[in-house]
C-alpha cells in the first residue's frame, strides 16, 4: 500500500499545495491546539450511539472513547476533502485524525456539523486504523478482496464507458473488467501477481467473453501495473476504443461522477476504503447513489467482512 506522497495524483499537485498539505497532517500540535472537545459534539455522538446500527459503530465509539480517534476544528487547515483521515504518531501511540473543518461550523462552544458526516468521518479515521493494524488480515483475504476489486473494477470502466462508450463492444469490456481488477490488487492493494490475483479478476468480467480471449491479452500486449498513467496509456494501445484514453480525463471524469472526496480512492487502498464504507452508511460526502448503484452488494459486503476481521 503507498504512502499519500508515494502517489501519482498527489505529486501532480502544485508544490505549494503539497507542501501545505505534508505541513499539516504531520504536525501533532495539530491535536493540542485544534482538537474538537467531546462536549462540542456530545448531541452528535449522543444520536450515533442510541440510533446509528452500523456493524462499525462500535468500533468507531470504541476508538473516540479511547482516544484512539481524534477529531480536529480548523479553518485555516490545507488538507482537502480527498484527505477526510489519516494517520498521526503522538506520544508512541497511532492516532487516527478527522478533520471536521470542512463540514462543520463552531457556534460558541459547540460544532454544528450534521450527524451523518461526523459518523462518516469517524469512520474513516477508525478504518485508516483498522487497516494499519490489521494489514495482513486484510490483504489476504480473498473474499473481501474480490468484492473490493469488483467495486473497484466497476467505477473504473463506468469511468471509462462514459469516456470511450467502452460498453458497446462487451469483449473489450470484459477484457477493461480484467485488467482493471488486476491493477486494483497488484498496484493499489500491493499483491504479487500469482493464480489467486489472476483468479480474482477473471471473477470479475461480466460478459460472455471466453477466458482464453481474455487471458491472450497478457500474452499480446505489456501492462505496466505499477504506475497508473502508465497503465493507462497500456489500455489506449490494448483496447481500440481506449485509444485517446489518458490519465487526466479519467480522473477529472472520476471525479465528476462519484466526487472530488473520492480521487485518491483510484490509486489509494486506504482511501479507496474510505470512500466506498461511506457509500455503505451513508454518509453523504460523496456521489454515492452514483456508487451504490454500481455495485450495492459488493460494497456491502466488503463493508461488512472488513469490520469484521479488524475487529
């Protein structure tokens, strides 16, 4: 899995922007002096408890309560809304940070910040922890893995098809299907290329295409699977109707469709994570109707299997 500054849509910000970004989420007086006080947001939490049913509630209480999660309030902060979590070092200890600044409003000494956005911001600072402390567990296993890079798989060719009117010709979809599913677990979740990845992604084609016909494509054409333009530009000479297919209208379309919360998510295992688990509870920071309907089951699925192992 790759660092925020390992990525390929971070490094093509400007560097001032980057900078201001690094500047802020590694500085842990970040927490002293901008940490959101639990009585700010007691009538929030309050509802979370009583009402919310999620399989990740208890986790996410259980990290606030401890500490584990910190929420920070801070206008002037330079992290984006692609960036809701992420993971800071204090006193020994792995904190998961929130950043509620973009959603909320302090009003004298309380947060004014809908209920459903907080939850899902809780949320993704509990999973950035869970999956730190639980890395192995996660990546090796297969049934979440396979639900997560259908999902993955879908956004990308939908992406794609929006582009490039992929879907008219089901074969070169179903080889898209492939590809991306192989690209999602050898470059965004790390695994080496063996039977299982390779299972994995034919798991995922939706057409009638024959498996030798997709298998060929390995054969006929090199796939650079350890950097997305590059993998990108593979497609455009793999695939006809991908043949003016760049990185920069793939994204901007990615964006457009499931929302700028959600970039990361394309190059980003941890981010990607976040994304989808808000899909799953809905927490309305990103164009999850658009998601959900791609794959309803399969995020809830992987939504499911994922709390359940990091328990």
């Amino acid at each position: 899995m790759k660092k925020l500054t390992e990525l390929f849509l971070f490094s093509a910000l400007s560097p001032n922007v980057r900078e201001s970004i690094v500047r802020d989420i590694t500085n842990d007086l970040i927490i002293d002096n901008h940490k959101v006080e639990e009585s700010s947001i007691q009538d929030q939490t309050s509802i979370i408890q009583r009402r919310y049913k999620y399989s990740s509630k208890n986790a996410v209480i259980t990290d606030y309560s401890r500490n584990d999660t910190v929420m920070v309030y801070d206008e002037k902060m330079s992290v984006p809304a692609f960036i809701p979590a992420w993971l800071m070092m204090k006193n020994g200890n792995v904190l998961g940070i929130g950043n509620l600044s973009l959603y909320s409003k302090m009003e004298e000494k309380n947060l004014n910040i809908d209920v459903k956005k907080l939850f899902g911001i809780m949320q993704a600072a509990t999973t950035l922890r869970n999956l730190q402390f639980n890395q192995n567990k996660v990546i090796n296993n297969v049934a979440l893995l396979k639900n997560l890079s259908f999902v993955y798989s879908r956004m990308f060719s939908r992406c794609l098809d929006r582009l490039y009117s992929l879907n008219l010709d089901p074969v070169q979809a179903d080889r898209v299907s492939y590809l991306t599913s192989k690209f999602f677990l050898m470059y965004v979740v790390g695994k080496p290329l063996n039977s299982t990845v390779e299972g994995i992604a034919l798991g995922n084609v939706l057409n009638d295409t024959p498996v030798s016909s997709i298998e060929r494509m390995n054969d006929e054409f090199e796939f650079n699977f350890d950097k997305i333009d590059e993998f990108v530009e593979d497609l455009s000479k793999a695939i006809p109707s991908l043949s003016n297919a760049n990185i920069r209208p793939l994204t901007e379309t990615w964006t457009r469709m499931y929302g700028d919360t959600t970039i990361l998510g394309i190059e980003s295992f941890q981010y990607f994570l976040v994304s989808i688990f808000s899909v799953a509870t809905g927490v309305s920071v990103n164009n999850e109707t658009i998601i959900n309907n791609l794959a309803s089951k399969q995020i809830q699925n992987a939504y499911l299997e994922f709390f359940r192992i990091t328990k």
